[in-house]
C-alpha cells in the first residue's frame, strides 16, 4: 500500500512528535528535518546528531543503534496505524550517518495485539 500525502505527513508528525519527547532532541539543531519521508521510505539524517553523541552512541555500534531506534518507535508506528484505520504496514527506513546508509523494513501488526487482548479478556470473563 503506498501512503498517501496526508498519510506520509501524519507518520513524520507523529515521528517527530517522538523525536521531541525523547532525549534525543537535546542532540539535533533546533529547526533540523531529522525525520522526513522521501520515496516510499522514512529517512532519518542521523548526520545531524551533535558529534559527541554520534562518537558516544552512533559510530560504537552502528546496527545496534539503528535497531535500538527501531525498537523505541514502536509505540509511535503503532499509534499511526491506529489513527490511520490500518491493521498492519510494512514501514521502510533509511538511516543515514557520516559514510554509512542503512535501509530497515520492519512490519507491525495491530491485529494480534488486539486479538490476543480481546481473547485474554473473553477467558477472564468466562473463568
């Protein structure tokens, strides 16, 4: 499924919106585009994070890092897909740093969570 324009907009917002309530901000320059999305893919331009960040956390493990980014915004890709009327998306990513570019596909379901609660809920009520 390609992503609308209004779409596209809302899953950077709400990206951003992570971006800016994490500690993270207090490395990007204010008014940067750290996250933004360009041909069917979210980019992050890691390259903006101040350098001693990058030495400390990015340049020591890269992949692990990326995949530690992943992982925090789960909350927010599911929060897209809520407010998007979407049960599942195979989100692209591409993170870019000082010589290194990465692209991550990641897909997230709601479906199974919500199953797997409502047949949690159905057994309490039962029992």
């Amino acid at each position: 499924m390609d992503l609308t324009e209004d779409q596209q907009k809302s899953l950077v917002s709400i990206l951003n919106e992570w971006v800016h309530s994490s500690r993270l901000i207090k490395h990007i320059p204010q008014q940067s585009c750290f996250v933004y999305y360009f041909e069917g893919r979210v980019h992050f331009d890691l390259k903006l994070l101040h350098e001693d960040y990058m030495l400390k956390f990015v340049f020591c493990n890269y992949r692990s890092y990326v995949n530690a980014l992943l992982d925090h915004i789960q909350p927010s890709l599911k929060k897209w897909l809520i407010r998007n009327n979407v049960e599942e998306y195979n989100f692209s990513f591409e993170f870019k740093s000082a010589g290194e570019v990465s692209a991550k596909d990641i897909k997230v379901i709601l479906t199974s969570t919500i199953q797997h609660l409502d047949s949690q809920t159905k057994q309490r009520k039962c029992s």
